[in-house]
C-alpha cells in the first residue's frame, strides 16, 4: 500500500484536549472542506454587512419617498407628535428603502445665529453611515410652537443634495 494523501481520513481527532472530530488538511477532501468553510463565511459576512449598510442610491431614494410622502398628505402636529426631524426619520424608515437597522441621522440645520436664514422654513440635514452624501430638507412652514391643541398642517418640502 501507499502512503498517499489519500489514506489519510476525512476527518481527525483535535489535538486540543477535546474529543471533537475537525476537518483534516491532509486529506485532499479535509482541505476543500477547510477552504469551502472559509469561503462560504466570508461571503455570508459580506452579504450582512452589504445588506445592514446604506449606499447613496438607497439614501437618495429614501428620501425623495419620504418627501413625497410627507406632502401627499396633511400632517397633524401636537405637543406629542414631536418633532420634524421624527416626522421625517419615521417617514424614512417607512420608504421602505435601505436596510431595515438604524444607519441614519436626521439633525435640525437652523443656524440661530443667521442673520439671513428664511424664517419661513425649516432647515434638516439626512445623512446615513457610510454614505459621504447628505441632503438638505427645507420644510415650510415652521413648526408652530408646541401647545395642548393639534394642528394640521400641508408641508411643503424641497430637497436639495449637499449641506445646508
């Protein structure tokens, strides 16, 4: 008989003071296995990692979604409604666009120290990680003032990509 690779098994005893079987790397057969287990988990990593990660497109087409939907209808604004920026982080997140995990960053853009700001609207900036864009929410009219009484409002919402 010869003493090939192939008399060696399929699968060896560790070495490790367990009793558990692990792949052989030498056989022929224990080795594919071994690159076959490696292959296969660095694909499975980089598909949830793809799939939990914005990209710009994704971005762009969550908030033009957002934005119309935020127009197509009338929007009732309270004390308990909270703010525009959760309006438009809960308008995002039902796009249905982009992953399903957080990522995504909604922030009031208003300088109150602009002298020429529009008082007219109000400024927010969308941004996500690991995307480099950001667009910019201008969202009239302003958020009246927070009381006990609800108030239904039409927005009007333009979008603009960059900083505001």
């Amino acid at each position: 008989m010869s003493k090939g690779h192939d008399d060696e098994p399929i699968f060896i005893r560790s070495n490790w003071g367990t009793s558990r079987y692990v792949y052989n790397p030498r056989n022929p057969v224990g080795m594919g296995l071994i690159i076959g287990s490696l292959l296969f988990a660095a694909v499975f990593l980089y598909s949830l990692h793809s799939r939990s990660s914005w990209s710009e497109g994704e971005l762009r087409d969550a908030v033009h979604v957002a934005v119309r939907d935020l127009e197509a209808t009338p929007q009732t604004l309270g004390s308990w409604t909270g703010s525009y920026a959760s309006m438009i982080r809960d308008a995002l997140e039902k796009s249905g666009k982009g992953p399903s995990t957080g990522g995504l960053h909604v922030e009031d853009a208003d300088d109150p120290y602009d002298k020429d700001a529009d008082p007219a609207v109000d400024l927010f900036e969308v941004t996500a990680e690991d995307v480099d864009a950001t667009f910019c929410l201008s969202m009239s009219p302003p958020r009246p003032e927070p009381d006990m009484t609800s108030v239904e409002v039409s927005l009007s919402v333009t979008v603009v990509e960059g900083e505001c």
